[in-house]
C-alpha cells in the first residue's frame, strides 16, 4: 500500500477511533499534619483513610454504529468496579457502558449515548492474504493518531 492511501485511510476513519480512560476510586491513607502531633510520628497511628477517583488505565476502540457502538480491547475494560469514559477525536466525552467481552479473543462492545456519529466500516477478513499490508489506528489519549503504520513494519510503543 502506498503512503498516500495510508494517509487517506487514516483522514477518513479518525474521526471514529476514540480513547478510553479508564478511572475507579481508590482508597489511601491521609497523615494528619505534623503540627498537631508535637511528639514524633504519632500521626502514623492516627492516619484518616480517603477516597480519591483515579485514572488507573486507558487503551482505544472505534465507533462501528452510528448509535454509539464501540469496538475495542477486552483488557481496557476488564475491571468491574472502574468507571469509562470515551474521549472523541472532536474533544466531547461520553460516559460508557459495557456491552459485552471476549476474553478468549480480547474484543469487547462497549455504547454511548450518541447518534450520528462517525464510524469505521468493517471489513470482511476473510478476503485477506497472508502477507498483505494492514494498518493499525489508535488513540494514545492525546487525541492524536498513533500507529498509523504497515503491520509488516514492526510494532512501535510511544
């Protein structure tokens, strides 16, 4: 595949690929300030346990439906207890809900509340050869298009 049609695949389905954040409440342990423990560490023993909503992970997926069905890994979404969130490429957050995982094939199908939005049309695989250039699109949480290489190239982490 020549340059310019990578570069023409990826204008055209960019709009569709999002990044998902993946965030949960977490618990610690807050130490209250030394001033009012004049003797040593004895805030240690008096450390008030808090909650605080982290973001613990992320990963990408595509819109395949014009209502809000999303494409993505099985492992963005493996925690029950985390909340998702989808980041479009046009800066508008959704909240998301799980649909369905695979862990045998590491694919979930997660929705938002949305219509008419852009989506990636799938192909039918089955019609591929071995050996035949494919393309891999993703989001790195920036909003910027990540890997957009030949799959026979070799992979590359950013």
């Amino acid at each position: 595949m020549e340059q310019p049609q990578i570069t023409t695949i990826v204008k055209k389905v960019l709009p569709a690929v999002v990044s998902i954040t993946v965030s949960k409440y977490l618990e610690f342990m807050e130490k209250p300030g030394s001033q009012f423990y004049p003797f040593g560490n004895a805030g240690e023993f008096y450390a008030v346990p808090k909650r605080k909503k982290v973001r613990v992970g992320g990963g990408s997926g595509f819109i395949v439906d014009p209502s809000g069905i999303i494409l993505t890994n099985r492992h963005v979404v493996a925690d029950p207890d985390a909340e998702y969130v989808v980041l479009m490429s046009d800066g508008k957050n959704y909240k998301a809900e799980i649909m369905a995982k695979d862990p045998i094939n590491d694919v979930a199908i997660i929705k938002i509340n949305g219509s008419g939005l852009p989506i990636v049309e799938l192909g039918d695989s089955s019609k591929l050869d071995l050996g035949q250039t494919a393309i891999a699109i993703g989001n790195r949480l920036r909003g910027r298009c990540l890997g957009a290489k030949p799959a026979n190239h070799g992979f590359q982490r950013i």
